[in-house]
C-alpha cells in the first residue's frame, strides 16, 4: 500500500457477498464492510453553516462502509488506548470474519468483526420488544422473520440498543459517585 496507516475497505451486501460497484484487490483493498442499503441521513442541502441533514433513507456505496471502518478503529483505539494506529488497524484485519465470497478479494479475505476487534467475550443478547412481546436478542444472529417490516424492526432494535447503553450508561456513573 503507498500509505501503511490506510485502511482499504471494500463493500458487502446482505448476504455477505462483495458488492457489484465495490472496489476490490488482494493487494489494494484490506477489508469489507456493510455497504448496500445502509439507513443513512439524506442531506436536504448545502447552506452557509454546512451540510443540511435530511430524513433517514437507504443509501449504498463504499462511502457506507468507509464510516464504518472509521467507527471501529475508534472503537478498537478505545478499548485498547496504548495501541498505536497501525497495531489499530492490524487488528481490525486479523480480526475480521474470513468469508470466501472474499478470499482473493481483499487482503484478509474478510468482513470487518468490530466484536473481535474490541474484544467482546461471548454473546449478550440485548433486549428487544416489539409486538408486544420481549425477548433477548442476540445481535450476532438475529434475522428478522418479515422482510417487508424490516426497516421498522431494525429501527426498533435501535432504539431499544440506545436506551440500554444509556441505562447502563446511568448506572455506572451512579455508581461511580
């Protein structure tokens, strides 16, 4: 690569596969991200304070998997604050889940594992309510059953992530006090 501190990242589809306007290379390209139909804010528009976000949409490119590259590196720099930005990236790669839609695609031959990558032990199924009814999902594996609601599910699932992180959140600043 002409800059070691650059992480390649190439687009996946739902299925896993390389995606059809995806750049690729086994000596250009490290890894692969979700990239097709990702919920993304659509901007409405420029003015003089900047980009105008807009409503939520599905959008795909490797402009969609690039962020999320970017997101794991701080995540990974956060959990392991002593590395340096190339181990950063180092890991990202050895970490990432070996898929052979991928193999001679890219580098590693795989798709981002932002949960190796930071370390995450074991599955914690997160709770999720909808139709009124609770269960643990484990994030890992969850499908949605119905494909025609599942932007309301995914969405849902979101929302329940966020308030448990904030629940969570709240509870180690209580008692940390």
């Amino acid at each position: 690569y002409a800059v070691e501190c650059m992480l390649a990242v190439a687009a996946t589809d739902s299925v896993d596969a390389l995606a059809s306007f995806s750049n690729w290379g086994p000596t250009k390209v490290h890894v692969a991200a979700p990239g097709v139909s990702i919920l993304s804010t659509i901007p409405t528009g420029y003015t003089c304070g900047g980009l105008q976000p807009g409503p939520l949409g599905y959008k795909s490119g490797t402009s969609m998997s690039a962020p999320q590259a970017a997101g794991a590196a701080v995540l990974v720099w956060s959990a392991f604050p002593a590395m340096t930005n190339l181990e950063v990236i180092a890991r990202i790669i050895a970490t990432a889940d070996p898929l052979p839609s991928l193999t001679g695609k890219v580098s590693s031959g795989g798709r981002i594992n932002l949960a190796a990558a930071v370390g995450f032990v074991g599955p914690q199924p997160v709770p999720f309510c909808g139709d009124g009814t609770c269960q643990a999902v484990d994030l890992r594996t969850w499908t949605i059953p119905d494909p025609a609601s599942r932007r309301h599910a995914v969405e849902e699932l979101a929302f329940e992530v966020v308030n448990l992180y904030d629940v969570l959140f709240e509870e180690e600043l209580r008692d940390s006090v």
